[in-house]
C-alpha cells in the first residue's frame, strides 16, 4: 500500500485531538463523548472537547487490541453478541487502557439514533457509569421519505439542548460561532466529498483504505478549522498525484465498491490482497456517509435536522439502493464487496437483498464476507481470504 | 378448566376470519391495533413456527430467531397486508427486507420515536400519518370510529389487567395466560372479550406455593419454555411483550390517547425515566417473587444490552436472577439444568 | 448405602458412600444411558460387594440425570458439585467444572449451599469438546495435552473462539511448522480465557476448586490459574465430585421427593 504524505499529518492531527481532550480539563473545558452521527456543530461554539467513542473503538481494533478489550466486557457480563465498538469502549473505561490511554472521563455525553439503536442502549449505561447526564437527540428513520414532523421533531430538541449547554459552561450561545462552524462543517464536508470523488479517476488515486483513515478527521474533526486545512492538503496530494499517473494499486486492472464499516484489525492484509489482484477499493458506502452537507445558515436547526435524518444508517433499504446504483456508476466499478459485520445490524441486514437487487439491476457481482469490524474472534480470514480470491478470479 | 378460551383453536379461528375480514400481521406490542381496528382490519400478531428455510436467504446468521420466524411465516402464508413500528434495529431492516421480499397489499411502517416522552407531538402527527395512508387502502376511518374501537381495546385490557391481579392470589398456570394474551392479540377484539369474560369467572386458582418467579425478556414464541419452567417452579407475573407489556389503556379516545398510552410501556428500544431493574424490583416485592428469569433471545441487542443492570440491581435487592438466552436450537437440556439448578438454589 | 449416578455427556460416574466413599467408577457414556446406568450401577455392588437392595437410595445428575430409571430422585449438576466439594473441602466458595460439553461456574457459601452459577452456552469453545477437536486436528492423545503443553517454548495466539474456526487455525499453525507444544499451550489459553470471562460473572472468591475431567490437564489448569491470578485445587478424583455430591444428597434427605412440581 503507497502511503500518502497525509498520513502522517492526520496521525499528527488525530494525536493532538486526543492530547487536547486529556488536559481540557486541566484547561476548565468541557468533555462530551459524541456519536458519529450527532450534530457536533451545535456544540463547536461552547468551546466543548469532543471526543468519540466509536473512533477510539475503531482505534482500538486497528491497534489490534479489540479482542482484549471487548473480553473485559463480556467478564462484567455482556453478551459476545452485543456491538464490538460498544464492548471495546466498555472494555476501555473498566480497565482504563486502550492505546490512547482510554477516552478522557465525560462531562456529559450526546448522541443520535440516527446511526443504530445501539446508540441508545451504549451511552445509557456510559451515562449510569459516569453520572454525568446525557443529551439524546432522537432521530426518526426516514422510511420512504422524510416527514416534516420528524424534522420539526428534531429541530426542537436541538434548540431545547442550547440552554443546557450554556448552563453547563457558563458561556452564552455565540450566534456569530454558530454560523462560523456550519460554515467550516460546510466547507469541510464539500472538501472531504472532492477527495473521495478522486476515487472516480482511472487509476484511482486513493483506496477506501485511505479513505478509512482519512475519514477520521471528517468523524471527529468536523466543524473545525483544522480539519479544513488538513483536507485541503490532502487534495492537493491527491491532485498531484493524478497528474504525476500515480496510482493507489498498480496497473489498476479491478475496480470495486466496498461496503459496510471496515475490518479494523486486518486492514493490511485486506488491501494487500486485492492489491495483489491488481484491485482497488475505489469507493465505499461508509466515508461517503459523511459526504452530503446542504447546510443553511439562514435556517441552521432545520437543516442540521434534515442533514442528520437522511444519514446513510437512518434511511430504508429503498434509499440505500438509490445510493449504491449512483456510487456504481460514479466511480465505474467492475463489482461490489460486503462486509457482513456481525456487530452493526442496520447496516448489514438487509445485505442479502441489496446483493441480489444490485445484480439484477446493474449487472455487477457482488461477494459477501463475513467478519467483526473490531473483535477479530470472530473472523475467519482463510475463509475470508478464499472467498475473495475466487471473486477476483472470477472478475480478471 | 373448560372455558371456551383454554381449547380455543386460533389458526382454525384465523383461516374461518379470513373468509370474511382483511388479515394484517403486526410484530410489536407499539403496534396502533385500534386504528386497524377501526379501519375493519384484523390485526393478528404473528409469532412464526421454528423450522426456517427461505427466511436464511434473507437474513443472516447473528440475526434473531424472531425476525427468522415471522419473515418465514410471511414467506410462507403471505397476509393481506403488514405493519411494522420502529422498533429495534432488527425489526426496522426486517420491515425493508419484508417490503423487498413479500408482496402484500399493502406495507407500512409507523415510524416511532425513541423517546416517546418528549415525542408525543411527533408521534401524534406519525399516527396521523399512518391513519391518513390506510385510508387510501381501506377507506375514511372517522373519528367515532377511532373512539368506538379504543373503547373495544380498553375493554379487553381492563379485564386482562384483572387477570393480572388474580395472578396475585393463586397461581394460574403461564401457558393458560400466555394462550389468552396471544388469542388477545390475534382475535378481534370484542369477540375475544366475550371469552375473557367468562375465562375469568370460570378459571379456579391453583395453589399459592413456592418458589415464585417473574419472567422477564420480550417475546416468547414458543410455550413449550413455559411449560419446563413450571415443572420446577410458579411464573407469578411477567414482563413480557406477550405478557403484561399489553395492558395498559389509553386515557383519551383519540390518536393522541393512544400516543400518550406508549408512555406508560416499558422496552428497552425506548428512552426509560428509570433503570429497568428498579422496575422489576417493585414487581418482585408486589407479586412476593422469590427470583426473576431473564429470558433473551441471541443476538437481540436491546435487550442483552440491559441484563448486566438488571441482573445487578434485582441482586443487590436480593432476589437471585437467572438469564437464558436461547437460540431456537439450543439444547432444552441444557436449558432445563440451569431452571432445575436455578429452583435448587431458591428452595435452598 | 447411598448411590450417587452422574451421567455426563463425555463419562458417566457412580459413587457409593457409606461412611465414606466405598466405590468411584468411571465409564464412557454410551449411545444408550439406560444402559450405561445399569452397567454402572452392575460396577460399583461388584466393586463394593453388595447387593442391589443394600442401597437405600440413588440420586441421579448429569445431563442424563432423567433417563436414569432406577433413580429415587434427581438433581442438578450444579447442586451435586456443590455439595461434592464442600464435603471434600468446606473452605471452597468457587467451583469451576469443565466438562465434555458444559462448563459452568458455581459459587457457594460455608454451608455448602449455592449461591449463583453460570454456564457456556451451546457453543462448544470453553468445554472439553474443544480440546478433543484441537487434539485431533494435532495428532495427539486428549491424555498428553497437559504435559505437552508445559514444554511450550513460545505460547501460540489462538484467535478465534469458535471451535470450528479455531481448528483451522490451529491446522494452518502446524501447516507453519509450529510447534505442537506451542499450540497447545495457546489452546489451553484459548479455553482459559473463555472459561474466566464466564465465570467472573459470579465472584471468583477462594478457595477455587476445579472439577471435571478437564482438571486432569495439568497445563490447562496453570493457564486457568494465570488467567485469574489465582491459586486452584484439584481433588483426588475432579471426576467424580457431582456422583459423590449426589449420594451425599440421598443420604441427607431421602424424604424429599423427586422434585414438588413434577
């Protein structure tokens, strides 16, 4: 795998994040542990860390540690069945090691069920843990299409947050901040879709696994002055690397779309082996999840509502559809990977359908693999790894 | 006992319906019957048979055997038409993978809020929604309607509340109860409320011995479980979607009313004001439970994500707990050691 | 005399106990428990030299605990460990038993009454199914596995749970000329591993004892010690604690019935 210069810069980025979350108490500011899929925006102007918990967790497996930690888990009690990133960041807090030290003790959690149920269930019991309250905005799914009470519905509990966290910091709400921040999450999401759409050239510059990587900055850094300016560097590379003919896999031959969250513990071996095959990941359904803003700064509520509703996880499979056809041709793939992750519901039932609607409708193959996004226990890699093989044989 | 509901045949009674009403399948206690109700629909409550073959190639293998049971039943005998709630996460896909897979009339999720407290105008709004588009399928449902068949489910649920308070002076076996709440949720209403009544005149009280249990999970499909926990021990209350997850009334007879009678359930895909546990704690005491079996299905998050608290506080309150989770094929030996054990241990 | 039967999915088990325990068998258990059962009890009053009506009553455990048709009653696994061990030794509070097919996790008080269990689920990773499938995949006998893996230079990672998977492992390992001292050992850490989350669901308070013929595996056992940080015993004869906990329950109270609900 050829490694972007930017690599370094967003471990740089990433490592002064969490430096900054460990002494922002030290520094009287606050610590929210936030989901994915949770208008951060609304806290940028409150000067609030944020930290997220499923980041770490993905840290966590990446470091290899995942298994360790979610054992810990299962030794208080919870079912080997329950969402890895979950037991890891359970693990995490009961023995207060990860490879970042474990996440900086909250002030206060926030998080929307527009990503899963789970989210619900994971910061009940952080909250119990840690006695500090948590700030639940509810997300209904959008079915068939949005409703304009669920946006109303969502909207309203992000106004009713406002006066918590102003109580909470002592700071009034700064309306001048506020516009600032949608307008960096803008500018932020508009570059990280130009980077990804850099996948759409032959060859393709990047790799969903840089994209995984990448996407870090996008989860946590969203709404931030610095995620703008690493991202715009790393366009930049991307640019020249394009215009020097450097591609991601040599002598491209494969294209493919990958879905669901990645296998964390063997993303080295996984791309390995497609870069073998001469195949590259040029584009997945996951980072794209964090690639559509129209952000109004006119009517922020409403739009933050809109754009938090119509997540990749918060749709039916009908939309999802719609998603993955256009991804097929925007970045002409020669065939589709699915990653069926025991430990994320929404995203991987309904796979098996998707499969067979994709086949009949765009005519591409697609494979299914099964694995753990972090507890690598249950991962059968020579399974895995045959599965793969006989695909791209089949495909070359 | 002879009462016409314990030898009642519900398929014989269902296919004999079917000649004459529209039949809806529904999976969730959250399901809106009433307005079905009042729409001339019959809504029955679908629990599927254990022997899946065409639901595998739609779902896979970590995926609950509720979701397996009832998408193989819909596969199997597709219904006039279906209504999923958001649930969990589980059902919301399933209510996609259903749309993909059967075809029926007509298909429609109500789509919940998490946090039915402070949603209560949303959810309001949603039922609206909901009524408004089976109109389109089954004509104007009028708000006399509406009020008339919330009347008909509060009927039947004050006198399956009376049934609960029996529970409290002798025991009356669980299969017995769990034939009649299924036959509630399948059969129309006030036709299943002729035979409640006098099931609850006729039913004769076993006697009061020990050990008491509480079961606790969502759904128990097949009573066969039932039968093998009471070979060593009473099931004197539960905490069951086919148990006393149904009972509560709606207060006003409107969409709003039966908005505001989802507050007063407990699930654990809902926001909750206290730890469950706390719940099953006052219930112990009030129904003089000696412990409490926690039966969960595998691989259902909702639930196994609140056990380790559950388990923590009803110990603390010194009533012992016993979780099974159970995959359709597991080893009923193995299941009937831990309840044996289990009653073992309270007897002392 | 009090017989104490203990059918298990692996052996099956009989103790006799007069004043003290006068005979222990061991068998395999065979396709047919009611035959097993006879042929046990057939053992034990040629072994003791007594007669059949010189039992006054069998208590039968196990999983086959109820097709034992000569039995007067019967009662759990987990009741008869606890009774079993406390009478060998009234300081134990944890009693871990690997068998064939269960494991489980008991806790008990000073007077030899349970206080909570576990036990695995259906799955097979944590019970001595596991180790048979890995002996076989390594060419070994279940009986060398202990000493084997006490020779271990450089302990193997086994990283998959399930018994299927972990075998493929373990055969891709001696595929990459591992050693089989080394494999084992990283088995044995597997199970250990497995065996501690579940029982530290109930206080592992000591004394720990642990039953069950996996106990016989001197190396799983260290593994299982390491994992908990803790010091385990092993009794004379782990296999037999759940028959002679049995026959101690007959002779304790021959009166209570078969159970007041069936």
């Amino acid at each position: 795998m050829k490694k972007l210069n930017s690599y370094e810069n967003l471990k740089k980025l990433v490592g002064s994040h969490y430096m900054q979350a460990k002494t922002a108490h030290f520094f009287n500011q606050k610590i929210g542990w936030v989901s994915s899929g949770a208008p951060v925006e609304v806290l940028r102007p409150f000067d609030i860390v944020t930290v997220y918990p499923e980041n770490h967790a993905s840290i966590c497996g990446a470091a290899k540690q995942g298994s360790e930690l979610c054992e810990a888990a299962e030794a208080e009690g919870f079912s080997r069945d329950l969402c890895s990133y979950f037991r890891c960041d359970r693990g995490s807090t009961l023995l207060g090691t990860s490879p970042i030290g474990g996440l900086p003790r909250p002030d206060f959690l926030y998080g929307c069920n527009n990503i899963c149920g789970t989210i619900l269930k994971w910061y009940e019991i952080a909250s119990r843990h840690f006695d500090v309250p948590f700030l639940f905005v509810d997300t209904p799914f959008v079915h068939t299409t949005m409703t304009d009470h669920a946006v109303e519905y969502v909207a309203a509990q992000l106004e009713e947050i406002v006066p918590y966290l102003e109580s909470l910091t002592g700071r009034e709400f700064d309306e001048q901040k506020f516009t600032e921040t949608l307008e960096l999450s803008k500018t932020c999401v508009e570059l990280w879709k130009k980077t990804l759409q850099f996948g759409a050239h032959k060859p393709s510059p990047l790799t969903c696994f840089d994209a995984f990587t990448q996407m870090a900055a996008i989860v946590s850094l969203r709404g931030t002055q610095e995620a703008v300016t690493h991202y715009k560097t790393l366009n930049e590379e991307l640019e020249s690397r394009i215009q020097k003919g450097i591609a991601a896999v040599d002598n491209e031959k494969i294209r493919l779309l990958w879905d669901n969250i990645p296998v964390w513990y063997a993303m080295r071996g996984l791309s390995e082996l497609f870069e073998n095959h001469q195949a590259c990941l040029v584009a997945d359904t996951y980072t794209n999840a964090w690639a559509s803003a129209a952000l109004d700064t006119g009517n922020p509520m409403e739009s933050l509502a809109r754009n938090y509703l119509e997540i990749y996880l918060n749709i039916s499979m009908d939309l999802m559809l719609e998603r993955i056809i256009a991804l097929i041709h925007q970045f002409d793939v020669d065939g589709m990977v699915m990653h069926s992750n025991r430990s994320c519901k929404p995203y991987s039932l309904g796979q098996y359908d998707l499969a067979r609607c994709i086949k009949e409708e765009t005519g591409i193959p697609v494979v299914i693999i099964e694995a753990d996004m972090v507890d690598s226990r249950t991962y059968a890699e020579e399974q895995a790894r045959t599965r793969i093989e006989a695909f791209l044989e089949s495909l070359g | 006992m002879k009462a016409a509901l314990t030898t009642l045949d519900l398929q014989k009674y269902l296919d004999q319906k079917k000649k004459t009403m529209r039949i809806f399948a529904h999976f969730c206690s959250f399901t809106p019957e009433e307005v079905l109700h009042a729409a001339g629909i019959l809504p029955v409550r679908i629990f599927g048979s254990n022997i899946i073959e065409k639901a595998s190639a739609h779902l896979q293998s970590y995926c609950c055997s509720y979701a397996k049971r009832v998408l193989e039943a819909g596969l199997t005998n597709p219904f006039d038409g279906s209504v999923f709630v958001h649930s969990c996460d589980t059902m919301q896909r399933l209510s996609d993978i259903w749309g993909y897979s059967i075809d029926d009339g007509f298909h429609e999720t109500l789509v919940l809020p998490v946090a039915v407290d402070k949603g209560i105008e949303y959810l309001t709004k949603e039922l609206n929604r909901f009524t408004r588009g089976l109109e389109v399928y089954a004509g104007e449902i009028s708000d006399t309607a509406l009020k008339e068949s919330i009347s008909v489910y509060n009927d039947n649920r004050n006198l399956l509340q009376e049934l609960y308070e029996k529970r409290k002076g002798g025991h009356i076996l669980a299969v017995v109860v769990d034939k009649v709440m299924k036959a509630s949720m399948s059969m129309l209403k006030q036709e299943h409320t002729v035979l409640l009544e006098e099931f609850l005149e006729e039913v004769e009280l076993g006697e009061y011995s020990r050990p008491r249990l509480i079961l606790s999970g969502s759904v128990v499909e097949d009573p066969s479980i039932l039968e093998i926990i009471e070979e060593y021990g009473l099931i004197c209350y539960d905490d069951l979607c086919t148990g006393s997850r149904y009972l509560s009334l709606a207060e006003e007879q409107s969409l709003r009313g039966i908005a505001r009678r989802y507050q007063g359930m407990w699930c654990p895909c809902r926001t909750a004001s206290a730890p469950r546990g706390q719940y099953l704690v006052e219930k112990a005491g009030e129904y003089d439970a000696d412990g409490v079996i926690l039966l969960l299905h595998k691989f259902c998050e909702p639930h196994l994500f609140e056990a380790v608290s559950i388990r923590n506080s009803l110990k603390e309150h010194g009533y012992p707990c016993l979780q099974l989770e159970l995959e359709d094929q597991t080893s009923p030996e193995q299941v009937r050691t831990r309840i044996q054990a289990f009653c073992e241990m309270l007897e002392g | 005399m009090w017989c104490g039967i203990d059918i298990g999915a692996a052996t099956a088990k009989l103790v006799l106990l007069e004043n003290t325990v006068v005979a222990g068998i061991i068998i395999p258990s065979g396709f047919d428990t009611v035959k097993t059962a006879e042929e046990l009890v057939e053992h034990g009053l040629e072994k003791a030299g007594i007669l059949r009506k010189d039992i006054q009553c069998i208590v039968a455990t196990g999983y086959g605990r109820r097709m034992v048709p000569m039995a007067d009653r019967t009662v759990t696994e987990i009741t008869c460990h606890a009774r079993g061990a406390h009478y060998l030794d009234n300081e134990v509070r944890t009693i871990i038993d690997i068998g064939g097919q269960d494991s489980k996790g008991i806790s008990l008080d000073a007077t030899g009454k349970v206080t909570d269990f576990v036990m695995n689920d259906k799955c097979a990773a944590g019970t001595g199914r596991f180790l048979e499938v890995m002996a076989r995949a390594l060419e070994v006998e279940l009986g060398e596995l202990g000493t084997l893996s006490l020779k271990c230079e450089e302990k193997v990672a086994i990283s998959s749970t399930c018994t299927v998977f972990a075998e493929s492992e373990v055969i891709s390992y001696k595929n990459q000329g591992k050693k089989k001292e080394d494999i084992i050992a990283g088995v044995h850490e597997a199970i250990a591993s497995r065996i501690y989350a579940m029982v530290h669901q109930i206080p592992i308070q000591e004394k720990i004892m642990v039953t069950g013929g996996v106990a016989l595996n001197r190396g799983m056992v260290r593994a299982l010690e390491r994992k908990m940080e803790k010091e385990v015993e092993i009794p004379g004869d782990p296999q037999i604690v759940g028959a002679l906990g049995a026959a101690l329950l007959g002779r304790e109270s021959q009166s209570i019935k078969k159970g007041s609900f069936s």
